[in-house]
C-alpha cells in the first residue's frame, strides 16, 4: 500500500495503482479518452495517447498522463492546477483541430466521448486552424464504416482486434501527422481477415468506427405500398433496448418492442426465437448423427457469423467441425420466403425481410454468396439494437410507456430454449434439451443446464443426455475461441461439443448493442434478463413448439432431410489470413 494525496485529499491505495484508478476512488473524474478497463476479459487499453489526461506532480517538472503513470509512496498529484487543466484543454483543443466538424450528422453526435469531454471542458471555439488528415471513407464490408477523419488515435480498437478478438487487422499506417488506423497493405476491410463482430466499433470513442446504416432503406420500404416487410428480432435485443431509452440495464422489454414495431407499420412482427428452435432442431439432429458416427466429433455451434468467419481465416484446415445449420437469422429468412409467403399467399419477390440483430456480422452475413437462394438474399436489410432505438425515436414515441404486445403467429412462437441463445452458453444448452428429450422419449427430468452458465472466457462441463455422459466446451471471445481451437487441434481438449461467442458474454454483447463501456455488470444484467424470459416461457424445449412442429410437418418434411437441408443449412469457404 501507499499513502498518496490527490488534491490534498490524503488517500491510501495498493502499489501499482495508477493515478486514474486512485483519483476515482476518491470520485475525481479525470478525463481521458484512449484508456479503457476491461478487466473481466484481461484487457486494459493503458497506450496513454490522447494526452487529456494530464496531471500535475509536486516535485516534477512534466506533467504526466494519470492513465500510465503509477503511484508511488508520498505522491502529491494536483488534477486540477491550471496548468493541468490549461494542458487538458490545449491538448482537446488540437485533437478538435484534426477533426471533422460535422458532429450533427455524425453517427456518435450525442454518444460521443470527444464530443463529451470537449463539452466537460467548456470548448466552443478552436483556435487551432490548419490542414487536417483525409482519408476516404470505407464501406465495403456491408457491416462497418470506417472513417479514419474521425479517428483520434487511441488505439482502442486494435487493442480489442489483436489482444481481445486475435484478428489482427488493425494496425497504426504511415507516419507523424499522417498516421492513421488502418488494415495490412491498408487493404479495404472487405479483403481482409476481419470477422465484422463490431467490437472495434463498441470501443470506439468517436464516429471512426460506425455501422452501416440500413434505417433509410428500412423506412423506404415500410412506406412501399407494393411491399409486404416482415421484421424478425433476435432474443439479446429485448434485454438491452431498454437501455437506450434510459431503463435499467438488464428490463426485459419484449412486449414494448413488439408494439413499437408494429406502430412503425411493419406488416409481420416476427421473433428470431422461433428460428432458434428451428436452429436446435437441426443442430441437434445433427449432433446425435455425429455421435453415431455419422461425421466429426466435436460438432461446434454455427449461429454466430463472426466466428464462422473467424474460423475460415484462421482454421481453414478445420471447416468440417462446425454444423453446417445455418443461424437463426438465415434459416428465419429462407422459411420467411417459402413457407411464410406461401401461407400469406404474397409473392416473395414482394416481400422484405428485416432483422433487427445486436450484432454487424448479421449485416455481412446477409451477403453472403453461400446463403442466398437464386443470387438474391433471404434477408433484405439488418438494423442493429442502436439503430432500431433511433427509429424508435424518430417515431416520437414514448417508448416506456408502450402497452406490452404480442408476436404474430405462424413464426412467431417461440420457447425458453429460443430465447437463451442470446447469452454464452445459451445455444449449446438449447441443443442439450432437445438432445436428452429425444435420447429419453420424454421431457428430461432437468431443464436447467447451470453447469454451461457462467463468465469464464473458456469453461468446460460434462452433462447427462440420454444417459450419456456428454463433454462440452464453451467459449466467447474470439481470444478465447482461438486458444480453444488450438488446443482441439492439438488433441489437448477432448470435447463431444463446442459453442463458440465472437462476443462478450455472447450476443448480448453484441456490436450492435447499447454502448455499455465495458462495463460486465451491465452484460451481466441482461444476461439475467435472458435467463428469466426463459424461465417464464410455458414452454422450454424447442421439440416442443407447436409452429415447429407444424412447419415440419405441412413444409419440411423430416429433421435434416432433402429440403431442409437445401433451406437451413450452409457451406463454408477456405480464405486467406490478411
């Protein structure tokens, strides 16, 4: 421990503290926009490049950055001097100097840390003019912008692509006044090794990272008179909305959502749940093939888009591991466009699908060659939990005080196991339910599979199916699924089945999710909130559901037959590493 004083307020803290984390034990707010703590997933973004964090120490000449610089026994720091605050504001005042000034068209305008802080410190004029850094803008990826005018050089998302994710895509290009983030052979994102997961995007402070906007195409076609738009939404959407329209992290929202869709003039206000059920029925079946030896043990989960393509990056030489089951989104858009249109008798190229998903890799997916039927896509356009939250406002409705809906029938039943794909672990669990009810012929006599649940980046359990016992691995991360996947390949992990999350704690957290500035607690809510949906649900077996059990039945004909094969499951592709 050390005695310190910040501000002459005397303060005991542990050795190797840095002068951030001690001032805010103490409540003084020290700004800084290039740190960020992510504790819970080992990653700490301490760079030290903005330089708005300057303080004064008694007894040295320079002012020193309090996110690097560590305590010692006798510090006596001054975060508010003039000249730290005159340092502070100065060096605002430059980074204001090199950036665009279009704040209200900006994607971030009112979310904005540099827009933030600036405001903090009473910033209304720059007296810095001169050139400024032009970079063209990138939209190739379908699911990112990547505006390097905007960028402030914190070096957030690089830490998140290369330590976090091990992608490896971002990188400092150029020199001095030219540097900027960008990619090898600052190749356009789409040529690249990147995942689109949009953990870049959630670190980022500024509007340097954005997703691709789809709301104006979105609103295009609601006003098409020609056109009949369906909107599926994915399970981690109702415990995060909320949060955008100042609910408590974690306020399941499911009934305000539906009647918000519905008042924007949505057709069909569909749930991705039920694609979820129609995910497990696959997956499952394919998973109790696999045990009979009917293909590749471990079978590993297929739902998330950023970590299929992770996988065909960085482990092309294990592309026969994954279920070919398409993920929910998709296989809601193939059933949307056949068995959907013709119960409503509407000609599909008339209608619109539209997810609203929390993650980008949905938008990229979307895109995909291997998932469209006839050259064209099963989904039209994918909005995130953000942008949905700003066509709600847009709408001018009070969404808190919304009545509490219900969504449409024929796809729109879902059950407890559907709704837990939104958290780590939640997919594998759904899979093990239908597994032991068809091994057993009889609802299992445990439901609740606690032993997949928790926050560890890897974690293995064993389980009962059928009698069975069943060995599973579980990872989020792209870190984590990395090291995981090394260890399969190197016979150190001795698995039956493997999920794998390009995201924290899954797709609630999600790129396209309510920013949560790394706070896990935040995570960790709605997580709960996935958890208590699940336990409300009448029922929890996705064999169970009745529209499945009906759309096999009038359409599909059997589990992981010809045609379900044709309209539920996929393909993966060998790429480059860049």
């Amino acid at each position: 421990m050390a005695n310190i004083k910040i501000n002459n307020v005397d303060l005991e803290v542990p050795n190797e503290t840095t002068i951030l984390e001690a001032a805010r034990k103490v409540g003084v707010q020290i700004p800084t926009l290039c740190h960020l703590d992510m504790h819970d997933i080992k990653m700490v973004n301490k760079v030290g490049t903005c330089r708005v964090c300057m303080v004064e120490i008694e007894g040295r000449h320079n002012l020193m950055p309090a996110c690097t610089t560590e305590i010692f026994d006798g510090m006596s720091i001054h975060t508010n001097s003039r000249r730290a605050v005159n340092a502070r504001r100065t060096n605002m005042e430059l980074l204001l100097s090199n950036h665009p000034p279009d704040c209200l068209k900006c994607e971030r305008n009112l979310s904005c840390e540099l827009q933030r802080i600036a405001g903090q410190m009473g910033i209304h004029e720059n007296p810095y003019e001169g050139s400024r850094v032009r970079v063209e803008k990138d939209k190739s990826s379908y699911s990112l912008v990547k505006n390097m005018e905007k960028c402030v050089l914190c070096r957030r998302c690089e830490t998140m692509c290369n330590e976090v994710q091990a992608v490896g895509v971002y990188s400092t290009v150029h020199r001095g006044f030219e540097t900027v983030m960008g990619s090898a052979f600052e190749l356009p994102m789409i040529d690249t090794a990147c995942t689109f997961c949009g953990q870049c995007v959630s670190v980022c402070p500024t509007g340097a990272l954005t997703e691709v906007n789809e709301t104006a195409n979105v609103w295009a076609a609601i006003s098409d008179p020609d056109k009949f738009v369906v909107v599926q939404t994915a399970p981690a959407i109702r415990a995060a909305l909320g949060e955008a329209f100042g609910m408590p992290a974690g306020t399941l929202v499911t009934g305000k959502m539906v009647t918000a869709l519905r008042r924007m003039g949505f057709d069909k206000v569909m749930d991705t749940d039920f694609a979820a059920d129609l995910t497990i029925m696959e997956e499952a079946q394919e998973f109790l093939n696999r045990l009979e030896g009917k293909g590749r043990i471990p079978i590993l989960t297929s739902c998330c888009p950023a970590w299929v393509k992770f996988i065909e990056h960085q482990f092309p030489d294990l592309l026969d591991i994954p279920s070919t089951c398409r993920s929910p989104n998709e296989m809601f858009g193939s059933i949307a466009k056949t068995y959907l249109a013709k119960k409503l008798n509407i000609d599909p190229a008339k209608m619109v699908v539209v997810s609203v998903m929390p993650c980008l890799a949905k938008k990229y997916e979307a895109r995909r060659d291997e998932l469209k039927s006839k050259d064209k896509s099963n989904i039209d356009y994918v909005i995130t939990t953000r942008e949905l939250a700003a066509m709600i406002r847009e709408s001018g409705m009070n969404f808190a005080a919304l009545p509490d809906g219900d969504f449409d029938k024929m796809m729109g039943e879902s059950t407890g196991a559907g709704v837990i794909f939104g958290t780590t672990g939640g997919v594998i669990e759904a899979a093990v339910r239908t597994a032991a009810y068809w091994l057993d012929g009889k609802m299992p006599d445990k439901i609740d599979f606690t032993e997949l649940r928790g926050l560890e980046g890897i974690r293995q359990a064993e389980v009962s199916v059928g009698g069975k016992p069943i060995k599973i691995a579980i990872a989020h991360g792209l870190g984590n699924a990395k090291k995981l996947l090394e260890d399969v390949r190197d016979g150190k992990v001795d698995v039956h089945a493997i999920e794998i999350m390009a995201c924290p704690l899954g797709c609630i957290g999600g790129g396209g999710q309510p920013f949560h500035n790394s706070n896990f607690s935040i995570l960790q809510k709605r997580a709960n909130a996935i958890y208590e949906e699940d336990k409300g649900k009448a029922i929890r077996v996705s064999c169970e559901n009745p529209e499945i059990i009906e759309l096999y039945k009038d359409f599909l004909g059997e589990r992981g037959g010809h045609l379900a094969h044709e309209l539920l499951h996929t393909t993966y592709t060998k790429r480059e590493k860049i």
